[in-house]
C-alpha cells in the first residue's frame, strides 16, 4: 500500500506544534542544517526555486531571505502544513498544493529544487528524483535534507536509545503525537543509508554528486547538479 494518505493525514494533524517540536528535538540545530541546504542550491540572483514538501515553509523562507530578486514556490501535499506556512511567511513566497510524484511543471524549469525530510515519506526515491530532474534546468542543483540510520559505531546504543525512546516521548509531550514521532524513527531507521541515497541520485542522473552527514549522523544532506 502507498504512504501517501498516511503521510498526508499525518502532516495535516500535526501542523500547528511541527515547529515547536522540530526546534526542541534537533536542540535548535535545525535551522543551520536548512542554511547549509540552501547555501548547496547554488542560487543565481532573480533564480526560480522549487522548495518541495516545503511543510510550514522554513527552507522556502530562507531561500527568499537570501535571495530576494528569487522566484520561490513552496509546494506540499499538506494543506494544513501549507496554510501554517503561509500564516508564518505571507504570500512573497508562492503555496502550491502538489504531490512531488507528478510535478506540474513543464520540463527544465528551476535553477535549484530544495527538499527538507521528503524521500523517506515516499514510496519511490528514484521516481522523485527523476521528476525533480525533469524541472531543473541544465547545471541547476538539487539539494535534500533527511534523516539517516546511524551507523553502528560506539555511540549506536545511545543514538538508538534517543531515538526510540526520547523522540516518541518528546513527541507525546510537545506535538501531543506519540505514533507521529515512532513514525519519524521507522522511516529513518528503514531509509536508505547516505551512500545508497547518493547512488540513487546518481541514477537518476544526476552530477557531482555529494553529501556530508549532521547531528552525529543522523541527519544527511545530498545534493547534485543536473
Ligand atoms: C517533515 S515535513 C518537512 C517540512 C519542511 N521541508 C521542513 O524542512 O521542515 C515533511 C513534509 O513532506 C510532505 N510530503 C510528504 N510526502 C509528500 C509528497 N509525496 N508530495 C508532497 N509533499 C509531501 C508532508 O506533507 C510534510 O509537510
């Protein structure tokens, strides 16, 4: 069966305390990991940028703080994420309802997609990968910001123990959604390792391909040229 309704429902019922509980489980490093995505985009002045899955809007923000002259549309399948997105950031950035599967835009038409915690919600990275591909122009970057299942090093125990058990219980007490944040660590815990992410972009066709990992490795961010 498709994540996708699930997915969607999900987002739609935690909206309103997504950010509240975004700031308190990264210990505010959240916002610095989004910086350096947008930094990797590779922005030209008066660009055109898609942020995808853009939730309540804090990449597509910065992209626009950064890049005032830049064309910014914030597209999610969440409507509820997208109004709260909208209530944050007003209307200097254009809200899209779109499923990231089937991009309505016609081919080469971005200089930069950014997506902050996309592909382990989907059913198919590589089809994503190969739409985002499709709308970017020639030389534009794509950039993702996701989680990664930590490598089993020293520190595995205690990561997992954090994950398991911190995370769900911050998300009972804060965003009042305990499934929501078991979810965030199943889907993190069964998404592709960093490699075999940038493998995937590669198939997809994409450049110079990279990535650097965050937060003692579970946070990745990939990007590539197309
Ligand atoms: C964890 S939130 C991330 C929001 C934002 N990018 C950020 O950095 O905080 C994931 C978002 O992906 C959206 N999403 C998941 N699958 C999607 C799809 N197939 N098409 C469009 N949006 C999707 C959800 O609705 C949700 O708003």
């Amino acid at each position: 069966m498709s994540k996708a309704h699930g997915v969607k429902k999900m987002f739609d019922s935690i909206a309103a305390r997504y950010d509240i509980m975004n700031r308190v489980m990264t210990l505010g490093q959240d916002q610095r990991w989004r910086r350096f995505a947008v930094d990797k985009a590779n922005i030209p002045e008066s660009g055109t940028v898609l942020d995808l899955a853009c939730g309540t809007g804090d990449i597509a923000a910065l992209v626009s703080q950064e890049y005032p002259s830049s064309y910014v549309v914030g597209a999610d399948f969440s409507t509820n994420m997208l109004r709260e997105a909208g209530r944050r950031f007003g209307q200097q950035i254009s809200w899209l309802v779109c499923d990231a599967n089937e991009l309505p835009y016609k081919d080469d038409r971005f200089d930069a997609v950014t997506f902050g915690y996309l592909l382990r919600n989907v059913d198919d990275s590589l089809k994503v990968l190969r739409e985002v591909y499709r709308v970017l122009k020639t030389g534009g970057m794509v950039v993702c910001l996701d989680t990664t299942p930590p490598e089993k090093n020293i520190l595995y125990p205690f990561i997992r123990l954090h994950l398991h058990y911190g995370i769900p219980l911050l998300g009972k007490m804060i965003a009042r959604d305990e499934d929501a944040y078991g979810y965030l660590i199943e889907s993190t815990m069964d998404f592709h390792q960093a490699e075999t992410l940038a493998d995937i972009f590669k198939a997809a066709g994409f450049r110079g391909v990279g990535y650097k990992k965050f937060m003692m490795g579970t946070i990745g961010i990939h990007w590539g040229m197309k």
